[in-house]
C-alpha cells in the first residue's frame, strides 16, 4: 500500500516538475572569455531537487567536477532548432545588465540601438513587465561584451521526456 502511495507521489511530482536554466553571466573579450549557466530541476515547480553547475572549465554536479568531452557536441543544425520549437520554453524573468562594446563607434551605437529596440519588442508578449529589467550600456573602443545579471527560462519536465521519447 505505502509503496503504490510512494510511486503515484513520485509520477505526480515528475508530472508538475520544471527544468529551469538560469543564465547568470557571460564576459567575452577578444582575449577572455567566461560564462555560468545553472540547470535545476523543480519538483512541483518550487522545491529544487537537484541543480547543475555550468561552466568554461566544466559541469559541477553535487559538487564534484565532471569534465565535457567536445568530441561529442554535435553542429548546430536545423532539427536543433525545431527541437527547441518544440519544447516551448517558459520566459520566466530577465534582470541583466549588458555593457557591448565593437571596435567601431558607430557599430557600438548602432549595436546599442538594436538590442534596445528589439529585444522588448521579442519578449514583449511572453513575459510580464515587472519580470523585464534591462540595461544596455556603450563600451568604447574596444572588442567587449559584458552581461551580468539574471536570464531564466523554464520547461516542462514532462515535454522533455515527450521529445526524448519522440527522438
């Protein structure tokens, strides 16, 4: 009896369970580059369950240290983006600060001018206006792209396992 309870407990948590991924910053210079993205799994969409590290020198997982082998990364192809089509990501809240700096000034204005105006116009409708907090800054005169901040998307757990079994 406990463990039928147990199990349909188990298939209605992985029923309402979200996959967010939380882009926290990039930095790329011409020299430099950095980034970390947090992959979490929320049970009942609240409760984290489990949560990976991502970074330039790896995955983090419960705090050890995986390595990724490149080998296996695959081209970016056309089904890669009908994949994502189909997953239909959640917007969830963008807070970011973007400093974008191009060897030109006027590709750095033109560049700055842009992203401002369309970058509102393509989240506009999927996301509410109090979870939209953006600041796009000029850096002169040099090769820079700087974000810093909050990115988050979530999915659906259960279309994940739909388009895994769908593959």
């Amino acid at each position: 009896m406990w463990l039928v309870f147990l199990l349909a407990l188990i298939l209605i948590g992985i029923i309402f369970s979200r996959v967010e991924v939380d882009l926290r910053e990039i930095y790329i210079t011409d020299k430099d580059y950095n980034f970390k993205i947090i992959i979490s799994l929320k049970l009942f969409g609240k409760i984290k369950v489990l949560f990976l590290k991502l970074d330039r020198f790896g995955l983090k997982l419960f705090g050890k240290k995986l390595n990724i082998n490149t080998n296996k990364i695959k081209k970016i192809d056309k089904d890669t983006f009908k994949l994502l089509k189909d997953l239909k990501l959640d917007l969830e809240k963008v807070n970011f600060n973007l400093k974008i700096g191009l060897i030109d000034l006027t590709l750095t204005n033109l560049a700055i001018v842009l992203f401002s105006s369309l970058f509102p116009n393509l989240v506009r409708n999927r996301l509410k206006s109090e979870n939209l907090r953006y600041e796009v800054l000029p850096e002169y005169n040099k090769f820079y792209i700087n974000f810093k901040g909050n990115f988050s998307v979530t999915v659906k757990l259960l279309r994940l396992l739909k388009i895994n079994f769908r593959i």
